[in-house]
C-alpha cells in the first residue's frame, strides 16, 4: 500500500484512511509495515510504529496476546481474534477487539476495533438486571412477609374460630353468634389486607381505566397538594403504563417523605411513540439518583428502552422526568 501511484491505489488509499476502525499490516514477527484508518487507537504516537517491533511497544502481556493472533491466523489461515484493554497514546483507557486475517505467508492484516461503549454497555445492562433482579427478589420477601403478618395470621384467627364454633354448636350455642361475629370481622379485615397487598402490585384502575385516571387517584390520595397541569386519555402499553405509573407514585411518596415539599406538579403526555411525564416538587432538592428507589425506577425505565433523568439541586426541588416507549 506504499507508493501509491494510480488512481485506483488512491481511491483504495483514501478508503482506508475513512475507516473508522485502526488498519494494520503486521510481519509474522511483529513488525509494523503499514497502517491506515483511525490512528488515535494507537498506543503509541503514528510516528513512532512504522518498521518498529510490538514486542517492543506495547506491554508483554498485550503484546503477547497479540503475536499469539498472529501465529494463530498464520498457521491456521483463518482469521483470529483477540481482545484486550489498553491506553492510548493519546491517554484514554479503551476495549480493543482485534480482528486479524493473515495476507501471505509471513503477513497478517488486523482490523483494530474500539469496544468500549458497547462492553460499557453491556457491563450496565449486566448490573440493571442484576438490580432488576435482586429488586424483584426484595419484592417478593416483602409480599411474603406482609402475607405472613397480615392476611395469613387474619386467616389462621379465622380457622380458629369455625374450629369454636363447631364445638359451641353442641355444648354452647349461644356462644357461636359472638365467635360468628368475630370469625366475620377478622375475614373482613383480611380481604382488606389483601387488597392493599394488590394494589401495591397494580392498581385495578390503572389496568381497567389507564394511566390519566390511576395518576388523577394518586393525586387525591396524596398527602400534598398536586397539580395536575396535564394527563392522557389515551391508552398505551400496559408495561409502560405500570412504569409511567410507578415514577409519578415513587415521586410523589419521596416528596412526601423526604423533601418537606409544600407542592407538586404532573403531567404526562404521549407523544408518537412515546409517553413522557415529569414529577416536579418545590422541597429541599437533593436527592440521590443512585439512591435505592431512584436507581429502582430507572432500571426500570432502562428496561424498557426509555430514560429516567433526576434534576434536584439543593434548594431548588426536585424533578423527575421520564421518557418512556409507548408501547
């Protein structure tokens, strides 16, 4: 690729140059010929690698891992691959994935591609889910534990009580009306801790009715006053319904909570194909994005595709804006 000379080998030239990835030819002993493309990959100045040895630039460990590419694509004549992490002559800690073809018998091409953004993101997709995970694990030893001290101990009093009343109804039936009445009042009691229980899960009215009524129901069960400056009457996804539903009610309940907020303002609207809703309180500020219920939300948000973005400067309230796919 020296010497270009003919408008073809030019054209092919300018190509390489326009790559977005680093272009290298390499000898089977690691000596530089050419390179071509992105040369801010480099680690070390363009400069100073033309006719000069890997071994002799790069650290052993990295420079290991790639002569043991480059004998592997020689001797199988396939192509090879290896990663590694290093840092640029220009000073960024950058993900390679190196692809390496060999040319000739005692030469090799590699295509020096920066993975960092998506090992990046992969990394935080791993870590959403594993919140994810551990969230719905939480989830569900609290359901189980709110069973246990709730409905269950109402149930077993129940049970009890039949068990009472059927020994009264042979030596004391006038007992059973009073222990009746009692076995009545625990199952009443019961059926409401259940229905608590699921509407902690899913409100009824946000899957029969949709997002603008079961946000104007938060509302009026709120502790402070709220504004609902605007809502939807459209239906959308019931996923991203339930998560537009839970940013506006963890809002709310953190403005209650911790903010010493006086007021709060929603609304939420779909736009094309996609809902976005802000929770705005005029308290404290401060609040952490990496906090548990914060961080919650927007790994929920994330799992879907959307965004959660929290401004809250101290003095100054806080906000919650969300952008979630409509379906």
């Amino acid at each position: 690729m020296d010497g270009v000379s003919s408008p073809v080998e030019a054209r092919h030239r300018a190509l390489l140059e326009a790559l977005p990835d680093l272009l290298l030819r390499l000898r089977a002993d690691g000596t530089y010929l050419e390179m071509a493309g992105d040369l801010s990959r480099l680690a070390n100045p363009p400069e100073t690698v033309i006719g000069a040895n890997a071994r002799d630039l790069l650290e052993p460990e990295i420079a290991e891992q790639l002569m043991e590419g480059v004998s592997t694509a020689l001797a199988s004549g396939e192509l090879a691959t290896v990663n590694y992490r290093l840092r640029t002559y220009a000073g960024e800690n950058c993900d390679f994935e190196l692809r390496i073809a060999p040319a000739s018998q005692d030469e090799v091409v590699v295509i020096v591609r920066d993975v960092t953004d998506v090992r990046t993101a992969m990394r935080e997709l791993r870590e959403s889910r594993a919140r994810v995970v551990a969230a719905g694990d939480a989830a569900g030893r609290r359901i189980e534990r709110n069973l246990h001290d709730g409905a269950q101990q109402r149930l077993v009093t129940v049970s009890l009580h039949l068990h009472l009343i059927e020994q009264r109804l042979a030596s004391r039936p006038e007992a059973v009306p009073g222990l009746l009445k009692a076995a009545q009042a625990e199952l009443t009691l019961a059926l409401e801790d259940i229905r608590e229980l699921v509407r902690g899960l899913h409100p009824r009215i946000l899957t029969d009715h949709g997002l603008g009524p079961a946000i104007r129901a938060l509302a009026e069960r709120a502790v402070l006053p709220v504004e609902l400056l605007e809502l939807p009457e459209e239906r959308a996804g019931p996923v991203a319904e339930a998560a537009v539903y839970y940013v506006v009610a963890e809002a709310l309940a953190n403005a209650a909570k911790h903010a010493g907020a006086k007021a709060v303002t929603i609304w939420v609207r779909f736009e094309e194909d996609r809902i976005l809703a802000e929770v705005a309180d005029d308290g404290c500020g401060g609040a952490d994005p990496r906090g548990t219920g914060l961080q919650g939300l927007s790994d929920r948000v994330a799992a879907l595709g959307g965004h959660l973005a929290v401004s809250s400067e101290r003095g100054a309230g806080t906000a919650l804006r969300a952008e979630v796919p409509r379906h």
